[in-house]
C-alpha cells in the first residue's frame, strides 16, 4: 500500500471532526509531505522520520514558501505524526537567517573555510581569545 493510501486512511476519520474546511487543508497538506516521501523512497509511516521532514522543508525553501507557510506545513505534519503514533514531535522549519543546530550554511560564512578554519583574522588552533579566568 502506498504511503499516500496509508495517509487517506489515517486522516479519514480525523478529518470527520472539528473544523472541516480547516482539517481538509491540512490534509491535502499531509498528502503533500506523503508524495515528497514516497518519491524520496519511503513506502510506510515507520520510513518516515525526521530526515524526511527536513528534506520537505528544505523543498519548500527552495519553492519560496513563506516561513508562515511552512509552519502550517508543520501542523499538519505534526498531526500526522501523531495519527501515526510517533514519539515527539517533527522538526521544525528554520526561520530565513536561522542556522540549525550543529552545522553553519556555508552560504552565510560558515562551513571550511580555506586558511584551516581559523579566518582571516582568528587565533591559531589552539590560541586562546579570552585571558584565563581569577585574574593575575
């Protein structure tokens, strides 16, 4: 069965309730990230993780979505992931100008840099920047 039929299937009664115009976005939303998953290989919901959400973002990004957008993006998917019963919650879209946690873009100066990481003006490895603590 298709990740997309997998979806349909655990929207179908969620979407019965509340807010039915709202849930149906949110849906279509869910079917979104279903077909980005699927063409990136993942055939059920225990393939799909974080990695996957990432690289959903990431394409959004890339379509300029606006930041709002992608957060709705998110709701949708963190209600999915709940459907689905995964523990904790997606990761969430980065702000324009925002660094993920662990690692520089190397678009904005981060990343290698080619004089061995120190830059143009830094310390050598293994300088110090700031004097040792408890004063002379």
């Amino acid at each position: 069965m298709s990740l997309i039929r997998q979806v349909e299937q655990a929207t179908h009664a969620w979407v019965a309730k509340g807010n039915k115009a709202g849930r149906a976005r949110q849906r279509r939303m869910m079917m979104a990230f279903a077909g980005h998953a699927e063409a990136l290989g993942a055939r059920e919901a225990g393939q799909v993780g974080g990695r996957t959400v990432i690289a959903y973002f990431k394409a959004l990004r890339a379509a300029n979505r606006a930041y709002a957008t992608q957060m709705d993006h998110w709701r949708a998917i963190r209600e999915l992931w709940q459907l689905w019963g995964k523990p904790g919650e997606p990761p969430r879209p980065f702000k324009a100008g925002e660094q993920p946690a662990g690692g520089a873009r190397p678009e904005e100066g981060g990343g290698a840099q080619p004089t061995g990481g120190r830059g143009a003006a830094g310390p050598a490895v293994g300088g110090s920047v700031r004097p040792p603590l408890g004063g002379n």
